[in-house]
C-alpha cells in the first residue's frame, strides 16, 4: 500500500493512501489509540492557542483525545460536539454535515446543557483534519447560533487547498 510520511512534533508517520471516493484517495490520518501522535499534536498546538479563548469545541470522535490533551494542557474546558442526538440532551442543537471521510450526512449535535458554556465566549474549533470544510462550516454555524464567536481553528492538518483561517501543524495533499 501507498503511504506518505507525515512529521508531527518529534514522531513521524507513514500514513496509508486510502479511496475515499472513486475519485479521490486521501492520506488517512486517524490518531485515535495512538498516544504519542496525540500527546505530541496536543501540546504543540496548545502553545498555538490564542491566549483569550474561552473554551475548545470538538466533533466527536476522532479529535476528542486530541482535544483532551489541549485542554490539559491550556487549561481551557472543552465541549463535544456529537453526532447522535440523546435522549438525555435538552434543546439540542443541530446540523447536518457531509465530511470527506465520511461522504454520507452525519449529524452534529450540540447539546442544551453546554449552550451556556459558548454563548458569550471565544471559541477555538479544534479538530484533527480540516479537509472539505464542511465540518468546520458546521461547527461555526452552531456556535454562532448559539451565541458563541469562533475567535481560532486549530487541527493538526489541512487538507486538500489551503486554509489560512485554520492554525495547523502540516497539510495534506489529496491523491488521485
Ligand atoms: O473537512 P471535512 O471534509 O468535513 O473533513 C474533516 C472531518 O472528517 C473527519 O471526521 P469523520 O467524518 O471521519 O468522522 P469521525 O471522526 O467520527 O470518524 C475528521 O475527523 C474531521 O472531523
């Protein structure tokens, strides 16, 4: 299988080039069970962060370790965005999404119990990849509904085009 060699902090990556499309094949970064890459991605991208922010926001589920050790790191809470609705949520509130991962809708739900902890407040979006940016559009929609401002996006890559609204560690290209 195709690789491409990724560098995150001091720990490199041969990330395997997956279809994700019949067009398209993308360089599949999934840090979920891999502590190193998650612990060297967090703390270099804590340092990143705006001093004023109030509060990460995250979409479950590959970025959620990821937004944990942020948190840690900068002191600063975190949210879940999820992509179920709960019985448990009150007033949720949500989005559909189509990411290039995915490529089918997906739900982002942003549960009643956290609106507080937005409205009001800076907001830093972090994720693991921004590629299509339909995730990251849909995130900021709820946030903004909700009375929040997206003052920073942070992920550990950008994919595809550039994004300069987003502070990343590397970019990825997209593979035919
Ligand atoms: O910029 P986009 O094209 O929206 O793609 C980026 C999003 O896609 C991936 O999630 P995925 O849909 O794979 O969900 P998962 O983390 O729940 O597996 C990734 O973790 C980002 O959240």
């Amino acid at each position: 299988m195709d690789t491409f060699k990724v560098q995150i902090g001091r720990v490199t990556r041969d990330l395997p080039i997956v279809p994700v499309s019949p067009d398209v094949k993308v360089a599949l970064f999934n840090m979920l069970g891999d502590t190193d890459v998650t612990e060297e991605a967090g703390r270099e991208l804590a340092q990143k962060l705006p001093a004023d922010i109030d509060v990460l926001v995250t979409p479950e589920v590959k970025a959620l370790s990821l937004a944990h050790v942020i948190s840690r790191e900068s002191g600063k809470p975190y949210i879940v965005i999820r992509k179920t609705q709960k019985p448990y949520m009150v007033d949720p509130v949500a989005r559909e999404v189509v990411s290039i991962t995915t490529g089918k809708p997906q739900l982002l739900v942003l549960d009643g119990f956290d609106v507080q902890k937005i409205k009001g407040r800076k907001v830093a979006i972090v994720d693991d990849v921004v590629s299509s940016g339909g995730t990251l559009h849909s995130i900021r929609q709820i946030i903004e509904e909700v009375g929040g401002e997206v003052a920073a996006v942070v992920a550990v890559f950008t994919e595809g085009q550039e994004r300069p609204e987003v502070t990343a560690l590397g970019h990825l290209p997209l593979f035919k």
